[in-house]
C-alpha cells in the first residue's frame, strides 16, 4: 500500500482533473437530460398549437366555403327579384309586352296594388298600406288585371310568357274566367308577386298602387 502513496501523490494532478471532467460530465449529461425534457414539452406544446391552428383553419375554411354558397344563392335570389327593392315598374311593362306579343290591340287594365305583409287581413291591408313596413318582414303584391274578349288557351299563354320573361317571383293568386260570348270572354286574374327587403323601402322604392285602364 506504501508502494501506491508515491504513485498516488504524482498522479494527484491527473487524477484531479479526472474528476474535474467526471463532474463536468455528470452536469453535461444532467444539463442535457433536462434540456431534452424541455424540448420535449416544447415540442408537445408545438404540436398542439399547430394541432389547434389546423382545426381553427379547417372551421375557417368551411366558413368561407358556406359563405360563398350563401353568397352565390343570395345573388341568385336578388337576380329573380325576390331580394331588395322590387322593380315594381317593369311588373306592369312586362304584363303590358306579354299583352301585345299576343296579338291583342289597346292595353291592359291592370292594377298593381301597395305592399304588405305576407298573411296579412283583406281589410287590415289599407291601414297597414299607410303605416310603415317591417324591413326584415316579405312582403306581398297584388298585380291584378282584366283581360275581355280573350279564350282560356289564351289567359295560360299569356301567364307562361309573362312568367318566363318578368324579374320577379310570383304565384297565380286567382284567375276567374266569366261573361263568356262569341268574341271570348273576361278573364280577371292576380299574380302575388313575394319580395323581401334589405332595407326600409325609400320614396324611390314606389309602395302607393300602380293602376291603368286600356
């Protein structure tokens, strides 16, 4: 054992360096094993970040597909005149086209009655005429007209040609065929033409009845 003191008290400086550089390896391989766990959770969070962007982005873009269906059925929608500030106006034009493209001389009677709200009483419809209307709420207008000396083909032609051509959606609200004779006969019919604003109908709009006798 005395043999080694010699050895021992000349290596003491490599021997101490040694353990220097045992040391410094131990807090190197902890060091690192810590910093690893960082990373780790790092990297965990990254992932659920990015997990939680890919499924914000997902929702995001399904929105934006829904808007542009939505957006392309809105512009449809007001391209037929159901939408927005009805052209009340070209109504009546187009009846009184469809009325001559016909054959028929002179002009149609017709009467195109003020708007009001869809389900609406007979006998509240003046009242409700002059009061103001609901913005958000369709609205119903009454195209009446009467046709004479005509026969029952010609009442169906009319209705498909005028169908085909107005801007604007519409039901045959009633169609009532009477005084039959040998030139024809009467024919008063309805159209309900149905809109639904955007916004609160303006003076330009045109809401007070349209009416011509021919």
């Amino acid at each position: 054992m005395k043999d080694w003191k010699p050895v021992l008290y000349l290596a003491r400086r490599s021997l101490l360096a040694l353990a220097v550089v045992v040391l410094l390896c131990v807090v190197a391989v902890l060091g690192l094993n810590q910093l690893a766990g960082n990373l780790k959770t790092t990297l965990a969070q990254l992932q659920g970040n990015m997990q939680e962007q890919q499924t914000q982005l997902a929702t995001k873009q399904n929105d934006l597909h829904n808007m542009r269906d939505h957006i392309q059925r809105f512009e449809a929608l007001r391209a037929q005149g159901l939408l927005g500030t009805p052209d009340r106006a070209q109504w009546v034009e187009q009846l009184q086209t469809s009325y001559q493209d016909m054959g028929f001389g002179g002009r149609v009677a017709y009467q195109l009655q003020a708007p009001k709200p869809i389900g609406q009483a007979a006998a509240q419809a003046e009242a409700a005429a002059a009061a103001p209307v609901d913005s958000t709420q369709p609205l119903a207008h009454d195209l009446k007209f009467e046709l004479r000396d005509v026969h029952e083909a010609d009442v169906l032609t009319l209705i498909q040609a005028y169908r085909s051509q107005v801007k604007g959606r519409f039901r045959v609200n009633a169609c009532v065929l009477q005084d039959p004779k040998e030139t024809g006969l009467t024919a008063q019919c309805v159209f309900r033409f149905i809109t639904i604003p955007l916004a609160p109908p303006t003076p330009a709009a045109g809401t007070a009845p349209l009416a011509a006798v021919g």
